[in-house]
C-alpha cells in the first residue's frame, strides 16, 4: 500500500515494527512515539520530555537509534523499526545484563538505554567503556544509575560474542 493521501492531509502508512506489518491513516502532526504508544498499544516507548532531550522514546529505525518523539509518523512509511518488545521477546543477553547489573531503579529510562545500547552492540561488537558512554550520552535516568548502564552493555557484549 502506497502513502496515499487522504482527507485533511493525513496519509496511508506503511509501519514495519518489530517485524509486523501496521497500516495506518496518519495525521501530518502524529508523531512515531504517538502512534507506536496510542495506537499500536506499544508501552515500552516512554514519554518523558516529549522534545528529544531525554532518550525516553529511543526505537531503532533502519538500524540507527532515533527519538521517536522527534519523528513525524508520515516519514515512517516501510522503514524498519525496532522497539523494546522486540529485544524482549528474543530475550535480547541485554534485557538480563540490565537486571543483573542494577542498571534501572525506577525502570522509566530503561527502554530507551537498553534500545539504544543495542543498536551500538549492532554496529559495534566489542565497544570500549568510552565507546558505551558516547552511544548512551543521549540519554537521561532520573535515578542516577549511569556506571551501571556501563556495565550492562559490557556483559551483553560478551554474551553475543559467546
């Protein structure tokens, strides 16, 4: 199915997430946090500042991490995304390395980390401490639990090179 246009300027789009196929008419001002939290049913996608400031609503789209409050819904159309259900549904080795590290107090955050670090361990197999820290600097937690996070993705990454 084409965007095809339809009344008051809203489209027909195409939405390729965590492998399924949505298609949905979607006003111009709709954003990808909007339609994957409200109308796909999606939770994982936090909203916290709603401007791109804070790592919250991170999904990978064509295999980079972008802020999907940030995103118009109409610039989606058959682009690849990923969101937290799909990591946790693959028991994703960073969904436990995150438990097991202590990386969340309040869990708001996490979503947004964890999507974030996999999208570096895709590209980058074996980051650095210094590589994890620019990758997740994006990204806000409230709690504070910054060293953890470090630590999180450095035990995925052993655990996908096992």
């Amino acid at each position: 199915m084409a965007n095809v246009e339809e009344q008051g300027g809203a489209k027909l789009v195409t939405f390729q997430i965590n492998g399924d196929e949505h298609h949905l008419v979607v006003e111009p001002q709709e954003t990808l946090r909007e339609i994957l939290q409200d109308r796909i049913g999606l939770t994982g996608v936090k909203e916290m500042c709603d401007r791109g400031a804070c790592g919250s609503c991170t999904v990978i789209m064509d295999g980079r991490p972008v802020l999907s409050c940030m995103i118009l819904g109409i610039e989606c159309d058959g682009h690849p995304i990923e969101t937290i259900e799909q990591l946790n549904s693959q028991e994703h080795p960073l969904i436990q390395a995150y438990a097991d590290n202590h990386a969340m107090q309040c869990g708001y955050c996490t979503p947004g980390f964890v999507i974030t670090a996999k999208a570096l361990l895709d590209r980058n197999p074996d980051p650095s401490e210094e590589d994890i820290t620019t990758a997740l600097e994006g990204n806000i937690c409230r709690c504070g639990t910054y060293p953890a996070h470090i630590w999180a993705v450095q035990e995925a990454a052993k655990k996908l090179k096992a």
